[in-house]
C-alpha cells in the first residue's frame, strides 16, 4: 500500500524548545488514522509541518512523495484548531471562495450538508453557533475530493450531539484511497472511527498501531492511552 505521509528524522524547534524530536512515521492511504497525545505532545506541530505551514528544523516530511509545497496544497485539506474564515461573509459566498481556489472542492456536496444540518446557506457566519461554524468550517475541508485531510482538535469545541454528526460526516465524505489524520485528545469519541492511532508525547512518537491489534487482545485505545499517558 502506497503511503501518503512520510518523516524522516522529523525535527522541530522553536528557539531552545524541542516540539519534534526527531521522528520516524509512514502513513498508508486509504486510513483513518487518530493523532493522540497531551495537549503540548506535538500534535498541532506535526499537522502544520505537514501542511506546508511550518518548515523542519532537521529531517524532512514528504507528502505523497514531495516536500510540502505548491503540489502538496492541491491534494491536502487543512482544518486548523481555530477559525480560519470571515465571519461576515455569507457562507454561500464562502463556498464560492472554494471552489474558486481549490480544482477537487464540490460545491454540491457542501450544499448537502448544510441541507442535512438546517443551516441557511445565505447567513453569514458570524450569526451562527459556536457548534454550527465548526460544523462549516469543517464542511468546507470534507467538500474538497483530497488525498489527504489533516483535522486538527475537529471535535474539541462542540457538544458530544455535534461530536457525532461530525465524526459521520469525516467517515462519510472522504474518498476511499485517502487517509485522514485527525489530531485529538478526546480519544473514546474518536476510536470508533479510527483503523490506525499513533501516541505522542512530548515530541516523540510512543506508539503507531491499528486499531484492530489493541481490539484482539481486549483493550481499547482509549484504556491503553490512559495506561500509556498515566501521571
């Protein structure tokens, strides 16, 4: 199975703090792949290296074969922690912007689901719920026909009723051959959804496993995070 995500010796800092340590990781496509640590473990660090927002301090991180770049950005989708739109902007001109700049994003899907979740696509965003923009935010990135989609803390901000609807939509609307990599530390809302989980802290990698292995021998994610994690 080809992979989709690769880093070598991955390193990052940000003046005297180490955030990367030097990491090895291969992600395969066709994945649904859960980032788990601490807050401050590295995760959003990772996420943004493999963005194209940050560059290595030491190593490499190749996406798709390639240093993030302008090739990379046309088969990533990106959804970072905090809100990256216009608030007053309509949300429907929000998806013109899109599918202006982005050649996979599918502007009947975006419809869709903002259909299925009653949500008025003329409003502009900042007359909406806290929960409801997340849900847009969100919309947008899973709208685009990606290889891969970086999902950084997508559920962190929203009632465990949203958490749901968010989680079917990932599962629902990503191709098949792509890998979604979702950054959390709500590891039982997440595990669900997840074939793979990698475990970091404190810039290291502890563990990257399938999901099913953790299953066959009568654990959960959720109960090996906390052993793994315990203070």
């Amino acid at each position: 199975m080809a992979e989709i995500l690769k880093c070598n010796h991955l390193k990052k800092q940000y003046g005297s703090f180490t955030a990367l340590k030097g990491i090895n990781l291969e992600l395969p496509e066709g994945k649904i792949v859960g980032l788990l640590g601490p807050n401050g473990s590295g995760k959003t660090t990772l996420i943004k290296l493999a963005s194209g927002l940050l560059l290595p301090t030491a190593g490499e991180i190749l996406i798709n074969g390639q240093a993030p770049g302008v090739e990379s950005k046309k088969i990533v989708a990106y959804l970072p922690e905090r809100n990256y739109l216009d608030l007053s902007r309509k949300i429907s001109k929000q998806i013109d912007f899109m599918g202006d700049f982005y050649k996979d994003f599918r502007k009947e899907r975006a419809y869709e689901m903002l259909e299925h979740l009653d949500i008025d696509p003329s409003r502009p965003l900042k007359e909406l719920s806290k929960g409801n923009r997340e849900k847009v935010q969100l919309i947008l990135v899973m709208s685009r026909d990606a290889k891969l989609y970086l999902l950084d803390e997508p559920i962190g901000g929203v009632d465990p009723a949203a958490r749901d609807y968010i989680l079917s939509t990932i599962i629902d609307n990503h191709p098949e051959d792509s890998t979604v990599l979702i950054s959390t530390h709500l590891i039982a809302d997440v595990e669900p959804v997840l074939d793979e989980f990698i475990f970091i802290r404190e810039g290291e990698i502890v563990q990257h496993s399938a999901v099913d292995e953790v299953k066959s021998k009568g654990q959960t994610v959720d109960g090996l995070f906390r052993e793994v994690f315990r203070c």
